[in-house]
C-alpha cells in the first residue's frame, strides 16, 4: 500500500496542508488538501474519498475537486463516503445549490460527477477490491475512524479528529494493522482544552497506545498545530514510549 501525504497539518498555515492522505493513487483519506497539491491527471485518478468528519479543514478541496473533475467527467462518479450524519451535514451545507453547485446532478442527475454513499459504524465495505471498515471516535461532531485493508492484507488504521476513544481500538484488534495514523493536535500543558476539543496530546495518546491489543508498528503523527509544533515532537519523544513519526506534506509512506 502507498500512502502519499498531500497534507498533514492541523491549521492551514504557508508550508501546512490541512489532512488528506491519497491511498494507491485512488482513494482519498479525508480531503482537506487535494486541488493545490495534485495535477489534473492524478485528480482525475481519484474515483472514492472517506470523510471522517464535516469540520472544513477535512472536506476543504472537495467542491474544487468536484468542479475539475466535471470537464473530464467520463461518466463515472467520483463517489464520497463517510456515515449518514457526515453525509447529511455535507449535503445540507455545502453542496445546496447556495454555498455550492448540488454536483450529484450536474451534469445531470443520471451521469453526475459525484454521488454521496452512506458507510454505517461498525460496519465494512468493498472499494475496489479494498475493505473498508470504520469505527466511530471521540469528537464534537459526529467523526468516524477507518481501517484500510488492500488486496494484500496490508491494513492501515487512520482515526481523523479524535480525543480518547474505544470502539476503533476494538475493531483494529482483529486485524493486521502496519500502520497507524493518529492525530496529536495540542501539547500537554493545553490537555483540558484538548479533550474539550476531541484531540489529543503526547500523554493522551500514550495513554490510547496502552489500549491496544497490539500497538502497530508504525505510529505516524498528523495534524500538529503549526504554532505548538516543536514543543509536542519534544513531548512525543519523551512521553509516549514508542517511537512516533511525525508526518510532513509530500512524504510517501509504503506498508
């Protein structure tokens, strides 16, 4: 499985991508990032994207994604997925014919450039020959968790936006998980604004590790606030007891 990092960032700041991580050239992991980074070729590669939450900086390039694709729009839609209450509120607020063009009928409703699919909790799907399992997790908003596994059992965990959780750590427990993406979004001295928010810092997630049957093998940090960003890598080599790599823009990642 290739995992190219389009962004990784918890505020969109020059040199910070908001979240997206693109899975085998196809399938977009929230798309906080896609248009700026991604040519007209490789946005046109994209045909199904998971959406954790509806907080903006997870569903930021979609309409623009949405708009490219329609004039090399071949008849097959670009299919966005995520649980009916992210859906919902994606539909309601976004895509309304006001803030944007309603893209599941245009051009037409027959042949739109995109379609919404509703995943519920707990629950699995087949993408592309890819098994797509979620979870939900712990946060303001209704936000769902993910697990990826390709045609080879290679199996990624991604948990969006999150503070302390149970129900994802419990499903990736019967599977094979290489790799894990985790979001530690604030340092420990704002831990009580942290959990309030549904994020976690390098303690809390120290604390999320112990959880787990089996701790993957690879820990990869996302959505660090720019501001806070040396001082939480300074407490995540301290703090959590396994190593962690914090995640850039543009890094490629291979499980």
């Amino acid at each position: 499985m290739k995992i190219r990092v389009l962004g990784s960032s918890g505020a969109r700041m020059p040199g910070h991508n908001l979240p997206a991580f693109l899975i085998d050239d196809f399938l977009l992991l929230d798309a906080g990032t896609s248009t700026c980074v991604l040519n007209k070729i490789a946005q046109r590669k994209i045909t199904h994207i998971l959406i954790t939450h509806a907080h903006l900086d997870h569903i930021n390039s979609i309409p623009f994604l949405a708009e490219n694709l329609v004039n090399g729009h071949y008849g097959k839609p670009l299919t966005v997925i995520s649980g009916r209450d992210v859906i919902n509120d994606i539909k309601r607020n976004i895509f309304n014919n006001r803030i944007w063009p309603d893209f599941t009928a245009i051009p037409d409703r027959k042949k739109p450039v995109m379609k919404f699919m509703n995943i519920a909790a707990g629950s699995c799907m087949k993408i592309s020959g890819y098994q797509v399992c979620t979870a939900k997790v712990n946060h303001p908003v209704p936000s769902y968790g993910f697990i990826i596994e390709d045609p080879n059992g290679r199996t990624l965990v991604y948990t969006g936006d999150t503070g302390p959780t149970n129900k994802l750590w419990n499903m990736m427990s019967y599977h094979d998980v290489r790799a894990l993406i985790i979001e530690v979004a604030f340092p420990d001295s704002m831990k009580q604004l942290a959990l309030l928010s549904g994020h976690l810092t390098p303690s809390l997630l120290s604390e999320e590790l112990k959880k787990m049957k089996k701790v993957p093998d690879r820990i990869l940090v996302t959505h660090i606030s720019p501001s806070y960003r040396s001082e939480i890598i300074r407490e995540l080599k301290k703090n959590t007891g396994v190593k962690t790599e914090i995640l850039s823009d543009n890094k490629l990642i291979r499980i």
